[in-house]
C-alpha cells in the first residue's frame, strides 16, 4: 500500500512538474518572441499571467498567432495540462472504487 501511495505521489509530482514547466515556456515564449502580443496583454506579471491567458478576449488574440515556435509550446502546454488532469480523475476515480468496493 505504501508502494502505491509513493508511485501515485512521484507520478503526480512528475506530471505537475512538466504542466508547469511547459505553461512556463509558453508564456516565456510570448513574452520574448512576440513582445508586441505580450504588451497587447497588458504585460502581466506574478500570478496574473496565467490569467491573462484565459480570458476570451485574450484568447482570441493568442489563436491568431502564427509563430512556430509560440504553437509549438501552446500545443505542449495544452496537452501536459491535459495529462495531468486525465492523471488526476483517473486517481480519484480508482481510489472511490477501491473504497467503497471495500479492498482496503
């Protein structure tokens, strides 16, 4: 059982790690290599930037994007973050299974 709980809490560790590293590269990415989209954002920093990210006007200033590079990393980003939370459900899901099918 410690086993398990170990493994589950390393994995997780692992996939936050690489969803914040990703989110981190992407927003690095706007900033250095479109500064004049990261400006129209407002140039936000600290906790703000991922914020900034999310709103629907924003949003629709990020998908005219055309730079390789700056997809690329939105690309990864999306689906680190994707990982990770299928990683997540998925835990919880078989824990309130093995729960209440009483295994434990």
């Amino acid at each position: 059982m410690v086993m398990i709980c170990a493994g589950l809490s390393l994995t997780w560790c692992w996939l936050l790690y690489r969803a914040v590293a990703a989110e981190y590269r992407y927003y690095k990415a706007v900033q250095t290599l479109l500064p004049e989209v990261w400006a129209s954002l407002g140039e936000p920093k600290g906790v703000r930037v991922p914020w900034v990210f999310v709103l629907p006007k924003t949003t629709r200033r990020l998908s005219a994007i055309k730079d390789e590079v700056v997809l690329e990393l939105a690309q990864r980003h999306h689906r680190t973050g994707r990982q990770f939370l299928l990683f997540v459900i998925t835990t919880l899901v078989l824990a309130i299974l093995v729960l209440k099918s009483g295994l434990m």
